[in-house]
C-alpha cells in the first residue's frame, strides 16, 4: 500500500473512531440505552445514525458517478442487490450480538484503543467468530469467501 492510501486510511479511521466517541456510539451504556425502548429509552443515536444515513446516501450517490477515487484507485461498490438467508441470518446475528453488548465492530476497536478490557473480549471474539466462519465456508466448499 503506498503512503497516499495509508494515510488516508489512518485520516478516515481517526475520523470515524472520533465521531464514534463524540457521538457516544462508543459508550456500550449509551447504545444500551437507545436499544432499550420498554425502559429509559436513550433516543439521541438515532440523530447520530440519521446523519450517517444522510452522509452516506450523498457518498454513495457521488461515488456511483465516479471512475476512481480521489486517490486514484479503481472504484469497486458493492453492486449485489439480492437479499438471501445468508444476508437475513447475519443480520440478525449482528443485531443480537449488538443488543446483548452494546458494541458492534467499530466501536470495539475505539474501545480496545482506549485500553478498555470489553473492546479486547469483544475484537478477540470477532476475530474468532470471522475464522470460524470461514473454516465452515471452506469446510462445506461454498468458496464464497476470499
């Protein structure tokens, strides 16, 4: 990777690890809070998803126009539209795995980065549950993953 692409990389993951943590979406009590609608519902990351959605609408929206990117490399957006059992199941999966934790792949890493001990457990379980995942792929030769 040349040094144009790894400091964009290091910018854009400073960038977002530092929204997490202004918008509290790195806080797992705050997410528990908006996760939790029967209690003392917490409806602020709302606001902060509806600005996602509305800045990734207007990236995606751009993106789709252009040839390369600003750094000069080959546009490569995602272009599958079908939703299958795998997509619904995996979904799910996040979604519990979210609800039970307060903490999905981002904010994990903002909080191993911060030296906390749920951030470690949480990036030690995703790193397992992704080689799990794709010994079964390999295992039941669906070829699927890279």
């Amino acid at each position: 990777m040349n040094t144009r692409l790894t400091f964009a990389a290091l910018l854009a993951g400073l960038l977002f690890g530092l929204g997490l943590i202004v918008s509290g979406m790195a806080d797992p009590a705050k997410v528990l809070g908006f996760l939790d609608l029967a209690g003392l519902w917490d409806p602020s990351l709302a606001f902060v998803m509806g600005g996602a959605i509305g800045v990734g609408v207007i990236a995606f929206a751009r993106a789709r126009q252009m040839k390369s990117s600003l750094l000069g490399q080959t546009m490569q957006l995602p272009r599958s539209t079908r939703i299958d059992r795998r997509l619904i199941l995996g979904s799910l999966l996040f979604g519990i795995g979210w609800a039970i934790a307060g903490i999905c792949p981002g904010p994990a890493l903002v909080l191993l980065g911060e030296g906390k001990m749920k951030g470690a457990v949480f990036v030690v379980a995703l790193v397992a549950g992704m080689g799990l995942f794709r010994w079964l792929e390999r295992r039941s030769g669906d070829g699927r993953t890279g």
